[in-house]
C-alpha cells in the first residue's frame, strides 16, 4: 500500500473509531447527572487548576458565555465555586471543588474499567502495536496544538 492510501485509511479508521467509541465513552454522562460538556468542564478545572471563565473558555474551544452557561448547574450542585478579585471586578474565577474532583474521579475510573474490559480481548502483540500508534497519535495532538499555540 502507498502513503496516500495508507493516509486514506487511516483518517476514516479514526474518524470511525471516534463515531463508534463515542457512545461508550459518553456513558459516563451518567454519573452525578452530569452532561459531557460538564464533564469536560470539569476536567478541565481539574487539569488545569483554578482558572478563569475566559482561559477555560479558550482551553475548550467555546465562548465565554457558553462556559458561564456551563457553569451555572455545576455552581448550583456544588463541584465549583466562581468569584471575583477584589482587585479587578471584571475577571470571573472559577475552582473545582472536593465534590466535583470526587465526581471527576468516578468518571475517571469508570472510563477506565471499560477500556479495561474492552482491551482485555486483544491480543498482546496487537495491544503492543497499538499502544505505540496511539502513542504516536498522542505526540502529534500535542505537537499540533503548541504549533496552533505560536
């Protein structure tokens, strides 16, 4: 197989592998009630620390006002708190709180067991090769987003 075949088939194995992992990745939209978007919401929080509605917004890759409306449940059922310095008004700060990094670890571990019981089917050698395409794809993302970054 040439390069540019090889390319073709590796994006539509992606994208399927994304549209047909998606539903089982998603069930973890269960836990705490909790929608996807809030979920990497909150993720977010937790990778990132204390930040503010704009940076996280930025981090998402959605608007302010999309991140205040994301916010507003999460605020209400207590896995964030938002404030303003009193230094500067305008600047809207949010932190995860205990019961959201508690809620974060569920998810966490629940997407873990799957891919767990999912993995555990594969081959050694197979699991081998994939580990280092994924790997591989992972370093490239990065790669990809510090170049976005300059």
């Amino acid at each position: 197989m040439n390069r540019p075949d090889i390319l073709e088939s590796a994006k539509k194995n992606i994208v399927d592998f994304f549209l047909i992992s998606k539903p089982f990745f998603n069930n973890s939209k269960y836990i705490g009630g909790l929608t996807v978007p809030q979920i990497i919401f909150l993720s977010e929080l937790k990778h990132n620390g204390s930040c503010t509605v704009s940076s996280l917004a930025k981090s998402m890759g959605i608007t302010s006002s999309a991140v205040t409306s994301l916010s507003n449940k999460l605020l209400s059922n207590e896995f964030i708190t938002r404030h303003r310095p009193k230094d500067n008004r305008r600047i809207v700060i949010l932190n995860l709180t205990d019961k959201g990094d508690e809620i974060i670890k569920k998810v966490n571990k629940s997407r873990l067991n799957f891919l767990e019981e999912f993995l555990k089917t594969i081959k050694t050698e197979d699991l081998e090769k994939i580990n280092c395409g994924i790997s591989k794809l992972n370093s490239n993302f990065i790669n990809y987003k510090n170049n976005l970054k300059n």
